[in-house]
C-alpha cells in the first residue's frame, strides 16, 4: 500500500477541515494568525495582515507571536489585531532554577485556554516551523490553514497557498511571489469559500494609496547596514567605504544620513560605531547621524516615516519602511531571495549578486562571502546618485528606467548584480523586474521559469489571468536548456499519466463485489513508484521542481475519508499536475518558437528580455 | 536537551513514548491478522493533547535555545 495514501486515510477521518465549510459570515469571523519567526516575518504578517482587513474590515484577528519578536511591534500590531497574544518562552525562561515540567504546562494550559476563549473560526500558521505546526494543532478552531499535525503525528498542510510555501517557499529560490502576497493568498482562502467572485484581489493599490505622509523630510536617508545574520550583511569596511563616497559626493550635499541599529548593533560592531562618530566630529557633523542602539522600535518607526528613503540589507528595517511607504534600496546577498523579501509596495530597489552560489541557506557553510563582493559599495552609490538624481520616478516606464540606469551607472559594477524595481501587476501582486543591462546567463533560464510560475500558480490558485510577452531569447545556451526542458515536461507528464492509470485501476478494483487486496496492493505499489520517479526527475530538470514538489505534498494531504475518496483525490491530483505541465510546455513552445529566427541571424547574444518590459504594459 | 527542565520534558515524553510503543505494538498485531486491514499502524499515536502540549514545549525548546545560538 502506498505510504502516502494510508497515511492519509489514517488521518481524514479526524481531520476533514477543507471539507466542513460551516463558515459564519465575513464579518462575524475570528482569524488567529501564528507567526512565531522573526521581526521581519512579524512585519511581513502584519501588512498582510493589514491590506486583508483593509477589505474586509470587520473580520477579527488575533495575533500569536514570539514575545521578543512581536512585542517590540506592539504598537502597530495593535492597530489591525484586535487581540495579541505573546509565545512567552524565551532562553532565559528555561534556565530558570525553580522552572519544573508541572509550572511549565499549567503556564501553556493558561496560555491556551486565553486564547480559546475568543472562538476562532480559523487558525492561520504562517510560520512553516515544527513548533508552529503542534501550536497550531492545539488550538481548537473549525478551520485550520498552514502547517499542522495529524493525529498520527504527520504533517497536514490545509490551503493551496500553504501548500505553495511548503513545496516552493522553504526548498530553494524559485518563488515568484513577495511574502506578503504569499501571506495575504492564505488568509484570503479562509474566506473564499464564501466570496467566490475574485474575492483574493485584495485591494492592495488602494491600501497603499491611503497611506499619506505629510512629515517626511525628502532630504533624509535612513541607512541600515546591519541584518540578522553574518551571511545577509557586509562587513562594516564596505558601509564605511559607500558613506564617504555619499557625503563627499558634492550633488548629494543637500542629504544627510540618518545610521540606525540595534544596541546589540552597537555593542558587536565597534570599530564601525567609532569610524561613524570620528567622520561626524571631524567633517559631516550636520549630515551624518549616528543612532545606533539610542531608538526603541517606535522611534525607530518614526525615524524611517519622517525619511524619503531607507538604504540597508534585508532586515525589518526595510519591512518597517515598507508599511509606512518609504521607498527602499536593498542590498539582497547571502540566503537572501529578493522576489520573496523586497520591502512591499511600488518602486522599491533590490540589488543581488550574480555568484552563482547565490542565493544560499542560512545553514549554508560559507568562509569567503563571494557574493559580497558582487554587490559593490561602488555600484550602491553610483545607484544611489542615480536614483536621487532621477526627477520622477514613477512617471518613468521600465525601458527608460534602463537606459538611465546603463548610462548612470559604470558598466563594471552592473556586471556582477542585478537590479530589481518593484511593481504590482494587474493581479495586485507584487512582481520584480529587472532594470540593468547586462543579460544574466546563469539566472536568465530561472527568471523565466519564476515568470512562467508567477503565471500559472496565480492563475490555478486565484484563477488571475496575467499577460506577460513571451521572451524573446537571444542566447543560444538558453535556447538549448528550454528545449531540455521540454524532453523534462514530457517525462513528467508520462509519469502523471502512469499515476493517472493506476489510479483509475484502483477505483476499478473497488467498484467489483469482492476486491482483491493483492491487486489493490499492487496498484499502491506502482503508484508510489511513480511519486518517487517524479522525485527524481527534479534532479535532472531542477526548474520543474516547483512543479514536481508541489503536486507532491498536494499528493501527501490527498482529501478523502476512506480509500476510495482517496484514490479519487489521487487521480484528480495526477490530472491537475499534467495539466500544469501543460501550460509549461506551451509555454516553452511558445518562447522557442519566437527566438528560433534569432538562431538564423547575426550572433546578437545580449539582449533584455522582453519578460522585463511588462511593468509599463500593466 | 541540556537544561533541567529540557531533560524533563524528554523524560515525559519518552515515557508516553513507551506506553504507546505497547499499544501500537498490540494494534501491530490485529492488523497482521486482519486482512482486509489496508492502513499504516505504524504511526505515532498524538490524539492525546497532553502529549501535544510536550511535543509543542520540546520544539519551542529547541528552536528557542537554536535561536539563540
């Protein structure tokens, strides 16, 4: 018997969520948002969190964060999220001398029942971690969305969203989509059985919109070098480097620079501190601020509100810009994915490396931080002076954009990064597009297929229909790794249609008087013969790997209360994953056929891709 | 675990671990002689939210202590 189909049995008979739709009305519903992780991932939550409720704003939230995450975020936390609820088990806690198992339980037992008491109709785990997955599990609510447990002590994930980040988000670099549109997909599926008409086309331009701030001073920077972790931030030489070359920069006398960290900041990196505070005494002592470790978190907020641009790495600094609509500049390197981190909203900047070891996990091991290097100070300023020096950005379509850029910016640094500006397409979601020159051999084939995903997940999910031009592909290499692909789709599709195959035996068997258990046996057998082949697969074909990995865990939480419902569900699902593959494949079809006349011409390699132009098209 | 209480919240578990280990080992046993039984029996058991509540704090644990390293 496959083990993914008895699993499964096993535990729909107590957990049947997607199946009970006894939901109450909109604006009587009480939502419990989990998220446990970081600052920034708290951040992320909450402008998800905020555009939802700009919607539908009678639903009731509550928040259930880690107290030294969320806590410093009170006060903006308080503004959407009727009640908060703090996980208070920080390291110290656990030292404690007088701590026993039975106080440590009761605390949880209280920490719990407070929480029931607010009858939630459904629990969100936003946070895809072990802890978060029994946290959720041990909240009573009618609907669950996000990582749980079964009885049985296996993961079950509800929602196509979170079946998205599980299979696509936490397995390497191929999301197309921004955490908070991630974020805000899944909390709109706890709603949508009711608003079946687009009701996920949340209205995100006109949050933004209704954003005004009438405090900023448009000559102040906000500059943030510092990030969570070693990986995501460069040493402080390269900060001091790029500040000199701001101050000294004579068109740039009209801006000053306001540096902010954490006191942790302050204590870990002295030599920066001291650096700051000599160039402050000694020269720029009006245009160049030092308040690292002075602002809690709320004035911190303040700080970055009252600015016109936030310069740092991916930390909660940008995420904190991005709620108050402050435009960014980041500087994405290590485990960084920008599609997925860039500060939300229009018109923020992200530059990334081009090393082809980029982007890595946080386990990653790393001594040399190549990618660093990419991303120069050079290359920040060149940018900086580029962007300030821009009159109005946003009356600016994406093709002059790129010429002023090219012309702005030397084309040494331009080599070894890539530059992104943000958008929101016609779906309100946010999209990255590329505006530097220089064609990126080693990511070109994966910016196309993240186009190709942003497509097809965004139509399967929400049913959005996004127009993007085909490519146009002008390298040979490229042209010759989508027709590999091609061959790739064909496999998985023959695969697809194995599993389509037993399946439907399967269902035959159970429809006779008397089925044979050997054949049913059987059947199981190759079944889970044929989800291992897929598996396999991915290593050959890595840009079908969201493809393969999705449909495998759609695969491992198969619907269904007994094994017919099961085998069901498991044609359906081989059904649906060949129609993908589909849509790939044309796809590809039609992105060959366009550049084949390419292969007839002249060796003109280096192009922009057409895919980078939609931004003014939508 | 390298504290008293993360030494603790493994002992309880291990000792519903036990428990459970008897009663899947008996349920092992009706399934062999059951065929027309078709599901896993080897799955750990976690209906009880006692045992839940240990999973939850031991994971926490780890993850806080991970954390902050």
């Amino acid at each position: 018997m496959n083990s993914s189909l008895h699993h499964k049995d096993t535990y729909f008979e107590e957990q049947s969520f997607q199946d009970l739709v006894d939901l109450k009305a909109e604006d009587q519903k009480t939502i419990a948002i989990i998220q446990i992780s970081r600052m920034g991932d708290v951040l992320q939550t909450i402008l998800a969190t905020k555009i939802f409720k700009s919607s539908f704003p009678n639903t009731n939230f509550i928040f259930i964060g880690r107290i030294q995450f969320a806590k410093p975020f009170e006060f903006i936390l308080k503004e959407t999220f009727n009640h908060i609820y703090y996980v208070n088990f920080p390291k110290h806690y656990w030292n404690l001398n007088d701590l026993t198992l039975d106080k440590l339980k009761s605390k949880l037992k209280l920490f719990l029942s407070s929480i029931e008491e607010h009858n939630i109709d459904s629990v969100v785990n936003l946070t895809f971690s072990k802890s978060s997955s029994y946290l959720a599990t041990l909240i009573s609510s009618k609907h669950k969305f996000g990582l749980i447990r079964n009885s049985s002590n296996n993961l079950l994930i509800g929602g196509k969203w979170s079946k998205f980040v599980y299979s696509n988000v936490m397995t390497g670099d191929f999301s197309p989509f921004n955490l908070v549109d991630v974020f805000k997909n899944i909390l709109t599926e706890t709603i949508e059985e009711q608003n079946s008409n687009n009701s996920h086309q949340l209205k995100t331009n006109n949050f933004f919109q209704s954003i005004s701030n009438t405090n900023i001073n448009q000559y102040k920077i906000i500059v943030h070098p510092f990030a969570s972790h070693s990986k995501k931030f460069w040493k402080s030489s390269y900060w001091q480097q790029l500040i000199k070359m701001l101050l000294e920069d004579e068109h740039l006398s009209i801006y000053s620079f306001v540096v902010v960290g954490s006191l942790n900041d302050k204590k870990n990196y002295l030599e920066f501190n001291n650096f700051l505070d000599n160039y402050i005494t000694n020269t720029f002592s009006n245009r160049l601020i030092n308040k690292i470790g002075i602002l809690d978190m709320q004035e911190l907020s303040d700080e970055i509100n009252t600015s016109s641009l936030f310069l740092g790495h991916d930390s909660m600094g940008g995420h904190l810009a991005a709620i108050h609509k402050v435009p960014t500049i980041t500087i994405s390197i290590g485990s960084v994915r920008a599609h997925e981190t860039t500060p939300y909203g229009e018109n923020n900047f992200n530059l990334v490396p081009k090393t082809t070891c980029f982007p890595c996990f946080p386990d990653t091991p790393c001594s040399n931080y190549i990618c660093h290097l990419d991303v120069s100070p050079e290359l920040i300023f060149y940018f900086v002076h580029a962007l300030l020096s821009l009159e109005n950005l946003e009356s600016n379509e994406i093709k002059t954009l790129y010429s002023y850029f090219t012309q702005k910016i030397p084309s040494t640094y331009l080599k070894t990064s890539n530059i992104y500006q943000s958008y929101f397409s016609n779906n309100g979601m946010q999209t990255l597009s590329l505006v530097n020159t220089e064609i990126d051999f080693r990511t070109e084939t994966l910016n196309i297929f993240k186009n190709f995903y942003n497509i097809l997940w965004s139509f399967l999910f929400n049913d959005d229909d996004i127009t993007s031009p085909i490519p146009e592909i002008k390298c040979k290499k490229i042209f010759n790794e989508l027709k590999e692909y091609l061959i790739g789709l064909k496999y998985v599709s023959d695969v697809n249609s194995f599993g389509e195959k037993y399946s439907l035996l399967l269902l035959e068997e159970f429809e006779i008087a008397t089925p044979n258990i050997a054949v049913i046996k059987e059947y199981s057998k190759k079944i889970q013969e044929i989800d291992k082949l897929a598996l396999d697969l991915k290593f050959k074909y890595p840009m079908l790997s969201p493809l393969i990995d999705y449909y495998h865990v759609c695969k491992g939480n198969l619907k269904g209360n007994n094994i017919i419902q099961m085998a069901t569900s498991s044609l359906l699902n081989f059904k649906e994953a060949k129609y993908s593959v589909n849509i790939l494949k044309e796809f590809i079809e039609k992105t060959l056929d366009r550049s084949r006349k390419n292969f007839y011409s002249e060796n003109n390699w280096i192009i922009r891709p057409e895919i980078n132009s939609t931004r003014s098209e939508s | 675990m390298n504290t008293k209480i993360g030494d603790e919240i493994l002992n309880a578990i291990n000792s519903i671990k036990e428990i459970k280990q008897k009663n899947i080992n008996l349920h092992l046993k009706t399934c062999t002689n059951d065929s027309n039984h078709i599901r896993s029996c080897n799955s750990e058991d976690v209906s009880d939210p006692e045992y839940l509540e240990l999973l939850f704090l031991a994971s926490l644990y780890d993850e806080e202590i991970k954390e902050s390293d």
